[in-house]
C-alpha cells in the first residue's frame, strides 16, 4: 500500500483528509502520529487476519505467554522497522515537513511493567512474531501503567500513568470475544451419574473484555497477538434491582470494584504485596486467558486429551500460576475429566520461568484470602498439595523433606511450589541463576525432578535495542559485514575482526560522540545541567534496590569528590555519572538512596572547581523510550549487584550491544558476557556469589569494622549526617547509614568498594587510551548478538514448547 515514498506521501495525505478532515497545514504532530498508526494497521490487517486464519486450520501448535506485565515502550518506530518501512517513511514526512523522531514521540510510552520482567515478555513477542513462530502474549490492560516518576526537590514523587487518555492506535477491541470470571461464592457438591460434581453458586461475574495489539515481526509478515484483558460490568443494573438488591448503590459498589480490576498495575518489582485486589487481578489474567485459549483450541474438535500438543501455556514467574488449577477446573468440571488424566494434560501443557532467587520476592498468598474468593480452586489447590505430598511420604521422603517442599505451609499457598508441581519445565534466566536455583533455593524439587530444569539465559530484540535505537551504529555494522546480522544476529560475531580497524573505530568513537551529543542536549533541555560529551558517560539505570547497589555508586562518587577537592590539580578524566531509577513507593531506603543521588548532583554540578571533572545525573522517569535515548549514548555501563542477586539482567545485553563497556560483579548474565569477552573487555570486581552464599551462611562480615578501617569510608558516610555537604536537614540519610553499619550492610556495599574503586581507576585508565577503548566497544558488539532474544526464543522453542516456526501457503 506504501511501498514506496510517493505512494506513501500520497495515502498520506489522502488519510489525513478523510479520516480527520484536516490539510497539511492544520495537521499536528499528534495527527499524524495517529494517520501514521492507522496507516500501518491497515497494511498488516491482512497478514494478522492470515496468522489466525491459519492458527485455526494448519493446526499449529500455538504458545501463549502468560504475565502480568509487558514493558511493550512505544511501537511506532519500531513497528515501521519491522514491516521495512521506516526509511521511506522519515524520508517521505520528511518532504512533507514532518521530523519523524518527533512524531515517535507523540505516543504513549507503554509502561504495563515494573522492569526487567516485564520488558523480557515485550522482547518474547517481538522474537516470537519475527522468527514465524506462533506465540501470543496474555496480560492485563492496565487503565494505569506503571506510575510516572517526577523528582520533586530532589524526592521521588509518583503520577498516575494516564496512557490510555488520547486513546491507543494499536488496540483492537472485541467485544465478541469477552469471556465471565468468577469470584466468591460457595462450592457445592452433588452426586451425578456415580460423580462428585462441583458447582459453584453466589459467586460474582465479571466480564473479561479483549484489547488486541497485533505483534508485528520483522520481515516476513507474521502478525502475532497480544492479547490484553479489561473488566467490565457484568451485571444487569435493571436484574439487580429486580433481585430486590439494594439497587442503585450496590450497583454502583460492584461496577467499582469491577473496574478495579484493571485498573493499575502494582508497582512493586519484587517483594510482596498482599493485596486481595492483586490476587484478583492474577485469576482475572489466568481464567480469561485460559478460557480463550480453549475457545481457539475448540475449533480444532479435538479431544482434550490433545491439548498439549496444540498448545503451550507458559507463565512469565509465578504470578499466573493459577493457571495451572483453573485448568485442573475446567478439565474436570466442564469437560468431565478424572483427577489423573485433568493432571497429566495440566502438567504437560503449562511450563515455567522463575525470576528470583530473593526470598521476600517468592510470592505466597495467605490460605484464607484464596479460599473465600476463590473457592473451588482453593479447594483444588488443596487436592494437588494433599496428592503431592502424600505420594512423596509413599515413596519413603521424610516429613521434614515433604514440609520442605508443600504447597500448603503455616497457612499461606506456595506459589513457586505450585508452579514447579504443575508444570512441565521450570527454567532459571541465567546459568548461575539456575545453579543457584538447583542447588539453594529449590534445591529438594531439582532433587525430585532434575529433568524439568533448565537455563534459558534472557535476552533482548536487538530491533529494538540496536537497529532502531542506534541506527547510525547499525549502518556502520552493516557496511563493515553486511547486514546479515540483522535476520542472524550471532553474525555479529564477524564484527570482531575489525576490532584493530582504524577507520571503523574511527567511526564507532564517532557515532557514540554523536549520541553523547544528543543525550547531553536532552540532559540541558530537562534538567538545565551542562555536561560534556567528551567526558566518560557513566551510566547505571535500571530499578532501584538494595541489591543493586546504586548506593555502591553514588558513595563512590561521593568519594571522588573528595578527591577532587583535596587534590584539584591532578590531571583526570572528566566523568559524567548518569543515574535513572524508580522506587517502589513504600520502600523508604530505596527513596532515600535517590534523594542522596539528588543532593549529591547538586552539590557536586554546582562545585566550581569539582564540576570541571565530575558530574552528577538524575535522569527522571525511566522508562522504555528513555533507556533508548540514554543506553546508546553510554560508555560505561554499571552492572553492580550483589553477587547471587541478580537473576540474569537484560539492561546489562542492552549496554554491550550499545558498545559500552561494562563494570560489574560475576552476577546474573554478566558470567556469560564475561566467559564471552574475557577480562581485557570488561571490568570485573567484587564478591563471587559462592563468598556471599558463605558470609550469609556463616557470618564473618562485620561492615563497622570496614567503616573503621578504611579513612575514605569513613569519610564518605560521616559526610552524610554530620559535617559535610551532603548532609540533609532533619537526618534524612540517616536511614542509609543505619542500613550500612547498625544492620550490618545487607548487601555489601561496604566490602566490595574498595575493590569497585580500583576497577573505577582502571576504567579511567583504559579510557586514556581511546583507540584500545575502540577496540574492546568492538568486541563487546561483536558478542553481543549471543544475547539476542532471538537466540533465546529459539531454545525456548526447541528444548521447552517443542514448535517450529509457521510456514504460510503460498
Ligand atoms: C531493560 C530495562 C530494565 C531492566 O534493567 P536491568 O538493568 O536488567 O535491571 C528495566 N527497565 C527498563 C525500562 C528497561 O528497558
């Protein structure tokens, strides 16, 4: 339809008047970013109409990728890359007066996602749709994302993320394809036919209505779904009053908490949050989704008994894990199945990725809150646990050993417990993190079921994260081996033989200074700080947490101004240190750690004489379409988390291929990058995770005598609350101190900064030396296609759903 630019200019133009009425000249950039959506809507409806069509009729077997979270960011530029468009497009609305970068950011940042998590499953779908595999993600159409972080003299305060107030051009929604949740209500049993049958009365409806977004894949026209559940009201206001309930107002009660439902996402990354809202939300995913799904499968005319065949559910962590006893439920109370044979089909349809290795993130629900609001998946929960656990006292298990590894403990459900019990697979994201799995925190179930294990290290769409973020590094690539890589990303790898190329590091140092450049003007713009782009851009956003160490960092920093301002004639590397990070809204540390950032930038950019070498940002709201301004233009990337805490990283993938050098512990994906790259390109420091393992388990670490014996510490932390200028009024930072020295430093900060220092000292030194710097950016771009998602997709695929890409008839 626009396959080239005058025709494109041509239904353009032609859009613009008919649908919206307007010339050229009345048109604004929000205009044409909503023309150029429906544009392409239109030319991918026929191949999103020939993927279902031959979902249904070449009985593919389909995946579904269950979470409640997808970090989808902006799809217009991203869209038009994959359909091969982008080019003809900038330079079409070019010519028409139009810069496309702004009209990109006209749209609504998607934030239906806390971080990594969240964004694995955006990058799932778009590996899926692009490799022609059949795999759809189910997740929930928050009417609030992910809350919009402002920094307000220098604290953290959260806005309700409003994305859906102009409207969203992708979404399709379909009313026909609404399906009832159930809530409350009492189980009642009954014998029929020589059965128990179960059925539940007085229970509450809710309709569960579909927002369709088409998951457009690079190249070859396969349209994937992602499929976003609303709740809406399911009751007849007129039948509520003629049931004699107290109409107007009960009606309006229940159409509240209806809209609850969907109405935000929690924004909690890891850690537990026992809300029964949030409850509610995971079986409004779980049963909408399945019910579904069984809908498409029903077209098959199938038995059941097939299911897992056809059909791969996986769940992104444990919170749709009641997918496994809701399908348990329709198994045997609509479809008649037995327990056995309900188990057997359940087991071998649903598959598991685990997230987190940090106790408090392991999710458990209290028993009493399932029971009343989910009754009869209660009841089946507490049929599996009965089954699981008795079987393994039959097999000669002590009770300790079964108490270990129960669903049902002390009154709350397990939900990692039921996820790895119900389902086929169950993968760790990194290999250490999956060592750590089989070995400490699941340890007995591995011991049960050490076939159902496995690594799948994350990944990320290099679309997305290179050629559409850093399209001048792509061409650059492209020119020097070709553009293979871009359909075959581990072709990267022929990158590497340029490592000692003059001309093409010439040109990488180039575009970067270029991107720098472009972050630097941005930074101005916002914040109205001035930073050099010559200086090393040194950058750590992802989450704030404790185990992530941002504090690590600004203490370091922290330390260099004192430095600096003891010694202001030594000749060094000017730094830019760029932070961005949100916080949990009730995790006071976590808040308190972003002011410290706040107050330190000030303090440190307002500094005459220190500001000449060091500054200091906080970049506010970090978000998908900010980290594909920031990453790019980075040249240090800060992966610092306390060893056996970070599952795998992704932001960690998203810097290497970006050709920054990364500083950072043996943790998480940073093993694998680090068995990639070898220590002449990275910057490798800290506590292995085996150290940490043993300083938990036995003790030994005493963070107050780091405090004492190291003067620069000292220094550090007492400029936080008595002299010194980054003290706050009221002992603000009083708090972090506390966390450091009275609860012994949890996460080690202290211990591992002197090492983290000097791998700082050598990142200046090897910054120094530009043209080796090239070479090892080289290097890491080179490595990098390995973290591909299309790699990962494709383990996926083979060792876990057992699919093969879609062929279409032609
Ligand atoms: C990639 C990404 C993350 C994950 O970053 P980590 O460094 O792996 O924690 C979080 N948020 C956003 C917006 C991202 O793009």
């Amino acid at each position: 339809m626009f396959n080239n630019k005058e025709l494109f200019k041509a239904s353009f133009q032609e859009q613009l008047v008919s649908r919206l009425g307007k010339s050229m000249e009345e048109a604004t950039a929000g205009d044409v970013y909503k023309i150029l959506g429906s544009l392409i809507r239109e030319n991918i409806g026929r191949d999103w109409a020939e993927s279902n069509r031959i979902a249904k009729v070449q009985e593919e077997k389909q995946v579904y990728y269950f979470s409640m979270e997808f970090l989808i960011g902006r799809l217009l530029g991203n869209n038009l890359l994959n359909i091969g468009m982008l080019e003809t497009v900038r330079d079409g609305l070019k010519e028409l007066g139009w810069d496309l970068d702004e009209i990109e950011s006209q749209e609504p940042d998607a934030g239906l996602g806390n971080g990594g998590l969240g964004r694995l499953a955006a990058c799932f779908l778009d590996s899926l749709a692009s490799l022609q595999y059949a795999g759809h993600g189910c997740g929930i159409r928050y009417k609030y994302g992910l809350f919009e972080q402002k920094i307000i003299d220098g604290h953290q305060v959260e806005l309700p993320d409003d994305w859906l107030q102009r409207g969203n051009v992708w979404e399709e929604r379909r009313p026909d394809k609404k399906v009832e949740v159930r809530f409350w209500g009492r189980v009642e049993m009954s014998e029929r036919d020589g059965r128990t049958v179960f059925e539940t009365t007085g229970y509450e409806k809710v309709w569960a209505v579909p927002y369709d977004v088409p998951v457009i894949g690079h190249g070859e026209g396969r349209v994937n779904t992602l499929r976003l559940w609303s709740a809406e009201s399911a009751v007849d206001p007129i039948k509520m009053a003629q049931d004699g309930q107290n109409s107007y107002y009960s009606f309006l009660n229940y159409s509240r908490s209806v809209q609850s439902i969907s109405e935000f996402l929690y924004p909690d990354d890891s850690g537990y949050e026992g809300k029964l809202l949030r409850l509610k939300q995971q079986y409004f995913l779980c049963s909408a989704g399945l019910q579904s799904l069984l809908r498409t499968f029903e077209k098959l005319k199938l038995p059941y008994t097939e299911l897992p065949e056809k059909v791969s559910v996986h769940i992104n962590d444990t919170h749709p894990t009641l997918v496994i006893p809701e399908l348990m439920r329709i198994l045997m109370d609509e479809q008649g199945f037995g327990w056995d044979e309900a188990w057997d089909i359940t087991v071998r349809t649903v598959s598991y990725t685990n997230h987190t290795l940090l106790s408090e993130a392991l999710e458990k629900w209290p028993e009493n809150m399932i029971r009343e609001l989910l009754p009869r998946i209660y009841m089946i929960i507490e049929e599996i646990n009965k089954r699981f656990c008795g079987q393994l006292l039959e097999e000669g298990r002590s009770q300790e050993f079964v108490s270990q590894v129960a669903i049902l403990e002390s009154g709350q459900v397990k939900m990692a417990h039921l996820a790895i019990a119900g389902s086929n697979s169950i993968n760790g994201v990194a290999g250490l993190h999956t060592e750590l799995l089989k070995t400490d925190v699941m340890q007995p179930f591995y011991e049960l079921y050490p076939d159902r294990f496995n690594n799948k290290t994350n990944g990320i769409t290099h679309r997305r994260w290179l050629m559409h973020a850093n399209p001048k590094l792509s061409s650059l690539i492209s020119e020097a081996i070709g553009s293979g890589w871009t359909t075959s990303p581990l072709q990267l790898k022929e990158l590497a033989k340029f490592k000692d190329d003059r001309h093409i590091q010439d040109v990488l140092m180039g575009i970067k200074l270029d991107n720098k450049r472009r972050l630097a003007a941005y930074i101005q713009d916002k914040q109205g700080v001035m930073v050099d782009p010559e200086s090393i851009f040194d950058v750590q956003v992802k989450r704030l947490h404790g185990y992530k160490r941002q504090l690590m960092n600004i203490l370091h920093v922290i330390h260099l101004y004192h430095e600096i301002k003891d010694q202001p004639n030594v000749e060094r590397v000017p730094r830019t240190f760029i932070f961005g990070a949100k916080a949990a809204p009730g995790y006071y540390l976590a808040k308190s750690i972003i002011k410290l950032i706040n107050v330190a930038a000030d303090v440190i950019n307002r500094d005459p004489q220190v500001s000449q070498q060091l500054k200091v940002v906080f970049l506010e709201n970090y978000s998908v379409s900010l980290a594909e301004k920031i990453i790019p233009a980075a040249n240090v990337s800060e992966q610092i988390s306390t060893a056996g805490k970070e599952a795998s990283g992704t932001g960690n993938m998203k810097f290497m291929m970006n050709g920054a050098l990364t500083i950072g512990t043996l943790d998480g994906a940073n093993v694998e990058m680090f068995d990639l790259l070898g220590e002449e390109n990275m910057f490798l420091f800290g506590l292995r995770s085996q150290e940490v393992l043993n300083y938990y388990r036995h003790g030994g670490y005493v963070a107050r005598e780091l405090y004492h014996q190291d003067a620069r510490l000292r220094r550090v932390l007492d400029s936080l609350v008595t002299e010194g200028p980054f003290c706050c009024h009221e002992r603000e930072f009083e708090i972090i101190r506390q966390a450091l020295l009275d609860h012994n430093d949890e996460f080690f900060v202290l211990r591992d900064f002197d090492d983290y220092a000097a791998a700082q000292k050598q990142v200046e030194q090897a910054y120094r030396d530009s043209v080796s710097w090239a070479s090892k950016s080289i290097v890491n771009i080179a490595n990098s296609g390995h973290f591909s998602s299309d790699c990962t997709i494709e383990r996926y695929a083979a060792d876990i759903w057992d699919i093969a890409p879609v062929r279409r008839e032609s």
